[in-house]
C-alpha cells in the first residue's frame, strides 16, 4: 500500500472523526430532566405582567430550601444602562465594571492581540456591543429584606484603577438600603486571570437577615461565534454553555437544548463556564458549597440570549454583623498548565474530546519539548520524528510487504496480459500467487490503522492548544494557528507524495484508479492551503520523513533479498 493511500486513509478517517464528533454535539448531548420548583414543571413566560420589574432577579431560597424560581424576564433592565463604567486595568486584564450591579461588562486580554498584525488591539472575551451580550454578572437576594441584585446600582469611589507597583488591586462598590449595606469587593492579582469577587454584607439593623448569593453569565450567540467551515478551527471546537460536576464531570450545554430541555441540578463542588476556541469565562464558587444550577433561553426585549446561573443557599446574616459571599471568576485563555490550579476539573475546557486520552500525553510531550527548544515549529517537528520513530517496526512491516509487491509487479503484469478484461480470472490468479509466494496484500494497513487515533489526537492538540496561538515558527511563518501565508508547507508536502508514488508498486491498479491516485497530492496540497501552519508543518514533516523512511527501508530491505 503505498505512502498515497496511507494519508488518504488517515485523512478520510480524521473527516469523518469530525463528521462524527460533530453529530454528536448536534444530536446526541445527554439530556436533562425538566427543572421542577416544589414539584410543578418550570415554564418560560414570554408574556409581560406585572411583575416584570424583578422576573430577571432570582427568587431568593428560603432557609429551609434550596430552589429556584427561574421565571425569564419580560422587561429586561439595560445591563450597565443606568450605571456609570469603572475601568481597571492589570498587566494581563483590562476591565470594565458597570456600577448598575457590579456586572462586568468588558474584559480585554492585553497579553493575546486579536490578530498578529495588530498586535495593540487586544483579543476581547466578555463584551457589551449592540446586540452582542457576554456578561458576567452577580448579586444578592432575599426574602425578608432588600438586597443589591444585578439591576441595584453601587455607588463608586473613583472611575478608574490601575494595578502599576503592587500585587493586589482592590476595587469596592458600595449599595446601601436601610440597615443593609454591602460592599462588594473585586481583588485583581498581578499575573493573575481569577478575579475574586466579594458580597461584604453589613446587617446594621436589629433583626436578623437571610440572603443568597447568584452567579450568572448571560450570552447571545454571536457573540464571539463558532466560525463556519472545514478549514476554520473554531467551526469543530465547542462552543457554549458547561458545568462542572464532580460525579458526572465535564458537562456541556449546548445552547439549542437551553429553550427545550433547561439544566437544573444542585452540585456540590461545581462551577460554571462559558466556553469557546482557546478562551473560557468561568464562575468558580467555594468547594464546600452546595449550589443550584440552570439555564435558561432569554428571548424578549432585548437580543436572544442564554444565560447560565448558580445561586447558593440562603445564609443567616444576624443583627449587627458582617457576612461575606466569596466567589472566583476566570476569565482568560485555556493554558492547561494553570486550569487545574484554578478549580478542580476546568482543564477538561480544553477538549479533545474522546481523544483525550492519547492527545493528553501528546501534548504534554510537545511541551517538554518546546521548554528544551523554545519555538512551538520546531517542537512539532521534533514530535513529529518522535512518532515516527516509535512507530518505526510497524512502518517496516508495512515497507517489506510494499517491497515484496514490487518484486511481484512484473507477474502481475504478465497476468494481466494472460487474462486481459476478465477480471475474475485475474484476482483468482493473484490470489493463488500471493499465497504460494506467502504475500499478504494488505499487510500494509495494519500498521496504517494503529497509527490514526495518534494522528487525530494530534489534530485535536494542535486545534485546541491556545499555547499555539500566534505562536511564530521562522522565516515566513510568524503564526502557526493561521494558515501559511504563501504556501510552501503544502507544496512541500505534495513533492513528497508525489515523490513517494513514484517510489511505491501499484499493482492491480486499472487507470482510473491510477489516475485518482495521482490526483492526490493536488486535492491534499490545496485542502492544506487552508489548514493552519501547525498543522501543515505537521503534515509536511510526516510526508517528508516518511519518504525517507521508505527510501531508508526499501533499500536495505532489496539488500537482504
């Protein structure tokens, strides 16, 4: 089997690996029971009633229960519409606070420019543009006194913070009603993406209090959207909504099943997080809490949206004392060296999906290697050449049986003389031929077949690896998650499959067949025209190096005959 078929084979694999893992997110999610409040069915009401004012507020859960009222808003306060915006910047973060709520509105990564060639424009995660909505919002609920919700407007010190000579920054709002005054406190650390946010709640009064704390993103799909096509990575990487579940682990949430089949669930050590290509925003509450967890699809006054909450259970805050609510948001890129130090189980935002567990160690090896190399190519090339070094034996094995073929090519061509169009004859004739002379055919395919889960999984490494990202090769390559700009790696890498065809025994081949074979440089060469650097270096590095393998094998194995 020759070189050709080899990447056909694997190519057509990764295809439909794609096809299938696509359908899965499409069709196949798990499924979650309808939410219940007390046993009754919670519906979405798209109608506007009286109680519009506070629909978007969580009902606060009494002390003896945990549930959720998730009743969607029909009049919808506009986030930030009445507030003033308080801007912080840090070395890695540049955020915007809206007083109205304490929502952050804006997050900007200073640190990963938007394209290379604008290197001072930063890539922005959360945002408020038009009717594109990714907000992460919080606040406090009651049912016996009042408390300041995502709509309550705070009252600011000053309209801008910087973090320049310290380590820690802190940014505090402050809402007062009555006898109830919360500070709420945002902690900003040097070289940090967590955020630490507080609810500092002061009961000045003389009866007791009982309060809740809620987290919540809410998100329109454009936002920062999926992309389209093959060629795009971010058309086959995840996403939406997810939760983390220490029994059932990583969970997503596709935003289609948001409408029909809402998620509610009390989750014991979880958070929640708003995933997509390389970045993740992710609420992240104590381990120690329980908490509910929901969704819902927002549709009236104001963009489609989806929104993604945990509340917490009420807490006695007595008269004339002080509570704090503590919870963490990330907000920032996928670097899997620092999710797990972050929260249990957040490195599965980094999804290989039923890969994971080949394309974990794969990756982890590329970054052994870049530490030693420091340039991410030249790691992939490395690891390239460590995989075809492993796989060295099985490639032998499949080079001996191409070999013996080629010393049969002139008896097959003689059959096919004798025989001319009846083709029946023919293959019992080169059946017979291949058992005397002890030749199995497709001996080459076995090694071929062990070989593709490790190249799929090394798609997905070098798909979903934000370490990759803008990472520069040399030369013309300054970007090896975009494509290369003028085409060397898949011409490289046609030569070498041309080169390799000319190396390798077709036998039984009829012209048409032979024709579609040679076809196959040119279709692979403008299919990888697309793909990015990374991978076409991973391409072109394979086709190279086993074109020097076969070379290498072929001639001694013709010395040893």
């Amino acid at each position: 089997m020759s070189n050709t078929r080899t990447v056909l084979v694997l190519m057509l694999s990764l295809m439909a690996f794609m096809m299938w893992n696509q359908w899965q997110q499409d069709y196949n999610q798990p499924t979650a029971p309808p939410p219940q409040v007390n046993g009754q069915t919670n519906t979405v009401s798209d109608v506007p009633g009286a109680a519009a004012a506070n629909a978007d507020i969580p009902t606060a859960p009494t002390t003896a229960s945990n549930t959720v009222n998730n009743v969607e808003t029909p009049v919808l306060a506009q986030m930030g519409g009445t507030g003033e915006r308080i801007e912080i910047t840090t070395d890695v973060l540049k955020v915007s606070i809206g007083t109205q709520g304490g929502t952050i509105l804006q997050v900007q990564l200073p640190e990963y420019p938007v394209a290379i060639n604008e290197p001072d424009v930063p890539f922005t995660l959360l945002e408020q543009e038009g009717n594109q909505w990714f907000l992460a919002q919080s606040g406090l609920v009651s049912d016996d006194s009042p408390a300041p919700n995502h709509i309550e407007v705070y009252s600011a010190q000053q309209a801008s913070y910087s973090l320049d000579n310290g380590d820690e920054l802190r940014v505090p709002l402050v809402w007062q009603q009555g006898d109830v005054r919360v500070t709420k406190w945002f902690i900003f650390k040097r070289g940090q993406y967590t955020v630490e946010v507080q609810h500092q709640v002061e009961n000045l009064g003389a009866q007791d209090l009982h309060m809740a704390q809620y987290t919540q993103f809410q998100r329109t799909p454009q936002a920062g959207g999926g992309g389209n096509g093959f060629t795009n990575p971010k058309a086959y990487s995840y996403f939406g909504a997810a939760v983390y579940d220490p029994e059932e682990k990583f969970v997503k949430l596709p935003f289609d099943e948001f409408r029909d089949e809402p998620y509610d669930r009390l989750i014991q050590g979880g958070w929640l997080a708003m995933v997509q290509h390389y970045f993740v925003a992710a609420w992240i509450p104590p381990m120690e809490e329980s908490l509910q967890y929901t969704t819902q699809e927002v549709t009236s006054n104001g963009p489609q949206r989806y929104r993604l909450r945990a509340l917490s259970p009420a807490v006695q805050v007595p008269a004339n004392s002080t509570h704090t609510f503590n919870d963490r948001l990330y907000v920032g890129p996928k670097i899997q060296d620092n999710l797990e130090g972050v929260a249990p189980g957040l490195r599965f935002t980094v999804d290989y999906g039923i890969m994971t567990i080949i394309a974990k160690p794969l990756f982890y090896a590329l970054e052994v290697i870049h530490d030693i190399v420091r340039n991410w190519g030249v790691a992939i090339i490395v690891l390239t050449l460590l995989i075809k070094l492993a796989f060295f034996k099985l490639t032998e094995a499949q080079y001996r049986s191409m070999a013996r073929m080629r010393k049969l090519q002139p008896r097959i061509e003689a059959l096919k003389e004798r025989y001319g169009d009846d083709r029946q004859k023919m293959s019992q004739a080169m059946m017979e031929m291949y058992r005397k002379e002890k030749v199995n055919p497709l001996g080459g395919c076995f090694p071929i077949l062990i070989q593709i889960p490790v190249f799929i999984s090394l798609y997905w490494v070098l798909l979903e690896s934000v370490e990759l990202r803008q990472a520069p090769f040399m030369l013309w390559i300054q970007d090896l998650s975009s494509k290369d700009p003028y085409f060397v790696l898949p011409i490289l890498n046609g030569l070498a499959m041309i080169a390799t065809q000319r190396m390798t025994p077709t036998p039984g081949m009829d012209p048409v067949q032979r024709r579609v074979m040679q076809s196959m440089p040119v279709i692979f060469s403008v299919l990888f025209a697309f793909f990015p650097a990374g991978l076409g270096l991973y391409w072109a590095t394979t086709a190279i190096s086993s074109l020097a393998q076969q070379w290498y094998i072929t001639r001694r194995i013709e010395r040893e005959g």
